[in-house]
C-alpha cells in the first residue's frame, strides 16, 4: 500500500509507453505496472529508473530481477505518478523492508505499546494495518511517527488515521524492518530496452533521459563466476539446481533463468539477481545459497 501522488495518467496499456522517456518526465515519483494478479512498481529518481519490485502472489522480486520479469509483462497496463520530496523519503522502506512481524493479530496486541517499543528501538518501521473498516500505514523513523496514511485518506496525514483503526480491536498488524542504504548505488539499467512504439491514445513524452545523473538506489552483489559463461548455454542444469533448492516454488528463479538466457546475460549477472528474490517460506540464505551453487556450476563449465 503506497500513498497517492500527484497522476499522469492511469491505466494506459504498458506496451504503449516509453517507459524510459516517461521517467525522465515524472523527475520523480512511481510508474506502477498490472498484469492479471501480479503488480510491480518503477520507482523514478531525478528522472531515471532508480529501482523496481514485483509481487507475484507471495514472490517479492526487487532491482534488476523484478525488471526482467515485469519486462515480460506484454498485457500489463500502467499508471504515473510525481511524489513529492517527503513522499519519496519513504520508498525505501516501503518497498525493501523486511518483514519484522507478520500476521500478527490485533486481537492479541496492545496498539499503543506495540508502537512505544517500535519507536523505543530508534529504527525505521512500516507498520501496516489491516481491519475490517480499512487499511493504514504509519512508519516509524528516529524515535518518531513521521508519516500516515490510509486507503480512505491516501495522501499524508494525521497518526490518527490509523489510531482510529487500531480501536476497533479486531484486524492484523504486519510490521517491516527498514535496511540501512548501501553507499555506492547506482541506477537501474534501461527500463524496457526495446520499447514497442507507442499508440496514439498514448503519446509519446519526448523528455531525455541524462544518464550522467545517477540516482543512488541499488547494488549488487559481486560475482566471483566468470562473466562470458551464458545462462543460456546452462539453462536446464540451472532449472534443476533451483528445483532442488526450492522444489515447487522455483518456478520464479525460472522465470528469470529463462529471461537471462533470452536476454543472453551472463551467470554472473543472473546469480546476482537470485541474490534478491524473496519467497515466503525461505530465508534469504537460501537465495545467497542457490545463486553460490550457480556460480559453481558455471565455473565447473
């Protein structure tokens, strides 16, 4: 649940947009992207794509992985949003926290207090309220409450908003931890490579893109594997590393295993993005497990 910002547009077919021009118009803000029951969101830094997550059922994907696949999302249709600067303080939290508590019930929590301890840590949080009459979000940062919002009042507000949730005693809580930002980020690679022309009921914005402005968002980890061995040429081996290691969940390492080897990327580039996947069910050691077995294997090749 994110909040509003000011709309572009909402809704257009994605296959219409020139993603990258587009961004280079919002400055900054949120190109949001759905297809059937998936949904993912472009985060845009001072005009270029400075970060991405996908959710598909329980699958986060986030950085260069959630961008392959939502690349493959031909029916997708999106919207456009500019953020204003408070708002934007906000994504990292929002979209790469991790879970700190889930599904945990109002029923058995004390609101006040819950919030007292949070605060007492001195981190950031996102807490998420989930009730019979709405949903809200309140996020913690330094010892204060410094944002709320709600699905009836989507723009920031009063930490009442979601107080007045909270009193109705029944509902769930889920509480995300906020990581510290790694020094060194760099911007996304181009958003959609190989956009399709965009219709007339989708012009297109003809802004630049200046990729001398780098917005410092995302990292990723370091490979030791040799970076001229192509998924393409391990395809199926790697499919059963990742069936051994996830069994029925594999299917999106999969998907990106087969976007590295249509995309002719190296094992290097596609064990990197396994580093960032998120499943629930599996602790992120399993990802920086698997992506490990991929590197061996392609160094064995």
């Amino acid at each position: 649940m994110l909040p509003t910002g000011s709309s572009l547009f909402e809704r257009l077919p994605a296959r219409a947009i020139v993603v990258d021009a587009l961004a280079a118009a919002i400055g900054n803000g949120i190109i949001t992207m759905f297809d059937d029951d998936r949904m993912g969101v472009l985060v845009v830094r001072d005009g270029d794509i400075s970060d991405a997550v996908s959710i598909d059922g329980i699958t986060r994907t986030i950085g260069e992985a959630a961008l392959a696949l939502m690349r493959r999302w031909d029916a997708a249709a999106m919207s456009a949003f500019r953020w204003t600067d408070s708002a934007m303080s906000l994504l990292d939290p929002l979209i790469r926290g991790e879970p700190c508590y889930d599904d945990l019930r109002l029923e058995w929590a004390a609101w006040p207090q819950l919030l007292d301890d949070l605060l007492a840590r001195g981190g950031t949080f996102v807490v998420e309220l989930f009730t019979p009459t709405g949903r809200g979000v309140t996020i913690l940062r330094g010892g204060e409450r410094i944002a709320t919002y709600s699905d009836s009042h989507p723009s920031l507000g009063d930490p009442e908003l979601v107080d007045v949730l909270a009193a109705g005693g029944v509902g769930s809580i889920r509480v995300l931890a906020a990581k510290a930002l790694s020094p060194g980020r760099t911007q996304l690679g181009a958003a959609f490579a190989t956009p399709v022309a965009p219709s007339a009921a989708a012009p297109v914005i003809p802004a630049p893109v200046d990729a001398s402005e780098p917005a410092p968002l995302i990292t990723l980890h370091p490979s030791q594997a040799s970076t001229t061995t192509e998924a393409r040429a391990l395809a199926p081996e790697l499919k059963l590393i990742a069936q051994g290691r996830l069994h029925r969940s594999s299917g999106p390492v999969e998907d990106i295993i087969d976007t590295a080897a249509h995309e002719r990327r190296s094992v290097a580039w596609l064990a990197a993005q396994v580093r960032l996947i998120s499943v629930r069910g599996f602790v992120a050691s399993t990802f920086e497990q698997l992506a490990d077995d991929m590197l061996e294997l392609a160094e064995r090749a």
